[in-house]
C-alpha cells in the first residue's frame, strides 16, 4: 500500500511543479510584453485655410502674429520642443520638412514662438502664440515649412546601460505667399539614357526656376522593334517647390534583345494655389529620346562568328592554292 502512495506522490508533485512555473511564465510573459504609456497629443491651429494647412499672405517688412492650441490627449504629462522648419524636396518629388538641427532659411527662420518648449498636463491643453516677420529683401512667391511639435523621452534598462532615445513629431504645414509679380518658368533640364551598367537607364531633371509652386503627372513609355505594345515605366506625381528641381532615374527591368527604340517622357504641369488648393493647368513638357540595345554578350557572339568566319574563308583560300 505504501509503493501504491509513493507512486502517486511524484505525479502529483511534478503536477504541481508544473502549474506553478507556468504560472510564473504566464506572469513574466505579461510583464514583458506590457505597452508602454501612450503619448498622444495634436496640434490645432486657429487659422486653416480649409487645405489641411495654414496659409497666410504677408507684404515684405510686414509681420502677422497668431496661436496655435497643443492638446495633451494622454494621462501624463508631457514637455514638448516646438519650433518652425523649411520645408525640403526629397528624392521621390515629394515635400518633406527639416529637421530642427537643419539650417533654416525661410519659414523655419521667419516664424518665432513665445516659448520653444512647454510643459501639459494630462489631459490639457495649452495656447501657444507666434509671429512671422517678413524680411525687407524677399523674393515674391508661396514658401512652405512647418509647426513642429516634438517630444523626447528616455528609457533605459538599467543604469548601466545606453539610454534610448525615442522621439514623436508632429507637422502642421505652412504656406506663406508674398505679394509681387508671379514667374512661371520651368524647363525639363535632362532627359537621356545610359547603358553603361547594363539595362537601359533614364537620367530625368526638371527644373522650377519660378516661383509658384507646380505639381505634375509624369508618364515615361519606350517603343520599339521587339515590343508588341508600349513599355510603360512607372513614375510618381512630384511636387516642385519654387527655384528648385525634381530629379529621377529609372531602369527598363527587362529590356528586348536588341534593337532601336524611343523612349517618350511627358509632363502634365499644373500651377498650384496653396490657399486654395486648386490647381491651373499650364504648358506640358514632351520630350523624345533614340537608343539602340546591343548587349555585350551578342557582341561577343557576333565578334567570335566574324572571326571564325575569317579564318575559315583563309583556310580554304590556302588549301585552294
């Protein structure tokens, strides 16, 4: 009788054993995998233009003064960085904004807050004025930055070791149009092919040297003797910023054999309000450009029948005579 209690005793602890480290594991699981607090706050501005951004027409020495409202929309309270930036064109065409360590030349320069870090309760919200100051020597035209709001918080696991920084920003664009005459120039810069590195490339420049902002449709087609139908290359919508240029370089991923062809490139140009939103149609760009493919393997081939062929018509010429 007793073997009998001994052999039930084991299954019964190493049940409990078990039950007991899952417990454990359920437990450090959770802990692990807890979220951290969540930071979430908005900006509001007290001027829209009804385009999702602020918008403000400004004379030269002229300056306007107007508020923003931060709200708090966590149950902690949050010290925020706020401060205007450019804004910039990245790679793809599309506007970005500055970083706050970035040199600042426009709006990120004009535009001066009360205070450039405030403190929120949970839950609360905050009234932050700011004025633009207009510089006597500016040049007519729509510049475009931002309000940023930013907050940085670190966390650490342990003291010895290397803090994490982790930072959230939020951007409110904004578009200030100085009065004067508007200039519409633009131009496309660069259109050509490479083949030097194997598959035909397309090296695209487009140039904004006025000062009204446009945005375009760009399409890019390449016909020619192996294709049965047009090979189309897929562009972005690109917006160009006053005085600067939008640049691009796409391949043809899979190219005939050989060959002559064109490639094709249009632009759709449209002048674009930022006030307003609407755009105007302008002149459309459309540029052509021929090229041959001969890839270096059927040179190759080419060179090597050419000489064969050559040593044969000699072999036979020398046993002829």
């Amino acid at each position: 009788m007793r073997k009998i209690k001994t052999k039930l005793v084991f299954p019964i602890l190493s049940a409990l054993l078990l039950i007991i480290q899952s417990g454990i594991c359920v437990s450090v699981t959770a802990a692990a995998v807890a979220a951290p607090p969540q930071i979430n706050f908005t900006i509001n501005p007290s001027n829209d233009s009804g385009q999702g951004h602020l918008s403000y027409e400004i004379k030269p020495t002229k300056s306007v003064e107007d508020i923003m409202t931060i709200k708090n929309n966590s149950d902690q309270t949050i010290r925020l960085k706020i401060y205007a930036v450019d804004s910039t064109q990245s790679s793809d065409g599309a506007v970005a904004f500055k970083l706050s360590t970035a040199k600042q030349e426009t709006v990120g320069l004009w535009l001066k807050l009360n205070s450039d870090t405030v403190e929120i309760a949970p839950l609360k919200s905050i009234i932050v004025p700011y004025t633009i100051n207009i510089p006597e020597q500016v040049t007519p035209g729509t510049y475009q930055g931002a309000l940023v709001a930013e907050i940085a918080q670190d966390q650490a696991e342990g003291a010895e070791k290397k803090a994490i920084k982790v930072s959230t920003r939020l951007t409110e664009p904004l578009y200030i149009s100085i009065p004067g005459r508007k200039t519409i120039d633009y131009s496309l810069d660069q259109f050509t092919v490479d083949q030097s590195t194997g598959n035909p490339t397309f090296h695209i420049r487009l140039i904004n040297q006025g000062n009204v902002f446009l945005k375009t449709e760009a399409s890019l087609s390449v016909t020619g003797l192996l294709l049965q139908k047009p090979y189309e290359i897929s562009l972005n919508k690109p917006t160009i910023l006053q005085g600067d240029s939008y640049e691009k370089t796409v391949t043809m991923d899979s190219p005939p054999l050989f060959g002559n062809y064109e490639a094709t490139i249009s632009f759709l140009v449209s002048e674009y309000n930022p006030a307003t939103g609407k755009l105007k149609a302008l002149q459309p760009i459309t540029r052509t450009v021929s090229f041959f493919i001969l890839p270096l393997s059927l040179v190759i081939g080419l060179a090597i029948i050419i000489i064969l062929a050559i040593f044969s018509i000699r072999h036979l010429t020398s046993r002829h005579n």
